[in-house]
C-alpha cells in the first residue's frame, strides 16, 4: 500500500511557526519542503545590495530579471537552503535589515508573478510542504490540505527574539514587536495576494500546544487526506 503525495500549503501571520512544523511533516512524510518567505527574503535582499528603487517599474523589472533563485538541499543541516545567484545567502535573509523590507517588496505584483511562477512549478510533482502568505489561496488554490496558523502576538514576538537575539544580541523585544506589527498589518492589507484564511483552510492555534501535540494534530489531518492506494 502506497499513500497518495498531496500539496500541504501552511499560512498564516509571521513567527507562528510556520517553518518548524513544515520542516517537520516534509521530514516525516519523505517531501520537499519549501520556504516561500525564504523566496521574499532573497529578492529583498538582492534590491538592497543593488539599490534597487521598490518605486520605479522599470528598475524592479530589470533586477528580476537578473535574479536566479534555487533551493539546494543541504545534507549536513537537513534542510534546503536558498541561493540568490548562486551565492547561499541563508545567513543574511533573516537579518532585521531584511525583515524591515521584505513586506514592501512581496506586495509588488511584478515580484510576487516571479516568485509564484516558480513556487507553482515546484508543486507540480505534488509531495511538496510549503508555508508563506498566499499559498492555499493563491499558489496552489487546489491544495489537498490548507492549513491557516495563528498563535497569541506575544508568544509570536518571544519566539522571533529569541531566534534573532542568536546571531544579534544587540536586538530588543521592542524592535521584534514593531517588525512583527508592521509586517502583518502590510501583509494582510496589500493588494496583491493579501494574507488571509482561504475558506477551506484548517485553523491551528498553537499558542498552547507543544512541538509534539501540533506535530501529531497535523499528521492525523494528513493521513485522512492521504488515501492509501494499491502500489
Ligand atoms: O518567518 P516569518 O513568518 O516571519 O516570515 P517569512 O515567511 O520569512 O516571510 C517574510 C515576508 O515575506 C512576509 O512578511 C511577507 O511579506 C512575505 N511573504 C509573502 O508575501 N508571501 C509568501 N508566500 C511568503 C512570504
């Protein structure tokens, strides 16, 4: 008996926890996983080093056109990291210089046609977890299982700072808090794609629920959503 490989689109606000449960299920279920923030992160950080003009078409369409975007599985950290240009920039796209721009840039049409052609391409062979903003209501609109996380705003500010205060000690609950607020009003309240529940998406609130409770919860909505079938 084999089970079918389905789509698992994950969205919802930032630092709800997104990537750690679909690091997770991809590992357990044998998928790829795939971080469209990563994605957002990379062009941002790509319009920064060049100067890029978020206000000028022109220049933004010339700057796509010179960005090459892949994900490389990494073996020793057992997840897949992205690479701008061939270059693994990993170490950089979480920065907060990233962070305070990355919600301007993923509500430019012209950015998000380039990041969601490629983001469609990759789930053609289905088996795929990937988690971001639009991804049950834009990206894969017919995704087998559409889950929509939240979690309480100061639980959500926590663990981001404690994430970032990792590689930046200098940073403050106060600059995470203001990033988080920013990022979410921008996102929910854009144009193109704005974050939102699709009507079909299971909610997960995992403000009270362990690593291994969230982790068991989604499995079970998977398994009724993966009909075994004869190999
Ligand atoms: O890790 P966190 O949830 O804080 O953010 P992320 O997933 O790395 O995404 C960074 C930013 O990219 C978000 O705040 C959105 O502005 C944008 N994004 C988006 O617009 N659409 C997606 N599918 C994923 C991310």
């Amino acid at each position: 008996m084999a089970y079918h490989n389905i789509i698992i689109a994950i969205d919802g606000f930032s630092s709800c926890g997104k990537s750690t449960l679909a690091k997770e299920l991809a590992k357990h279920l044998g998928y790829s996983y795939i971080d469209s923030g990563a994605m957002y992160r990379a062009v941002t950080l790509y319009f920064l080093r060049n100067q890029v003009s978020i206000s000028d078409p022109a220049s933004v369409a010339e700057a796509l056109s010179n960005i090459n975007l892949a994900f490389i599985y990494n073996e020793t950290n057992k997840t897949s990291e992205i690479y701008l240009n061939d270059e693994n920039v990993e170490p950089y796209i979480r920065d907060m210089i990233v962070a305070e721009k990355v919600s301007e840039v993923a509500a430019i049409k012209e950015v998000r046609k380039f990041a969601v052609a490629q983001q469609q391409q990759m789930g053609l062979q289905k088996g795929i977890v990937m988690d971001g903003r639009d991804i049950g209501s834009a990206v894969f609109p017919d995704a087998e299982l559409k889950i929509f996380m939240t979690a309480d705003p100061e639980v959500r500010v926590m663990r981001r700072f404690k994430e970032m205060y990792v590689t930046n000690p200098h940073i403050t609950i106060d600059e995470v808090r203001h990033n988080l607020e920013l990022r979410d009003y921008i996102d929910s309240t854009r144009e193109e794609s704005p974050l939102h529940r699709a009507a079909d998406a299971l909610i997960l609130d995992n403000s009270n629920l362990s690593r291994d409770e969230q982790f068991h919860l989604v499995l079970e909505w998977v398994r009724e959503r993966t009909k075994p079938v004869k190999a």
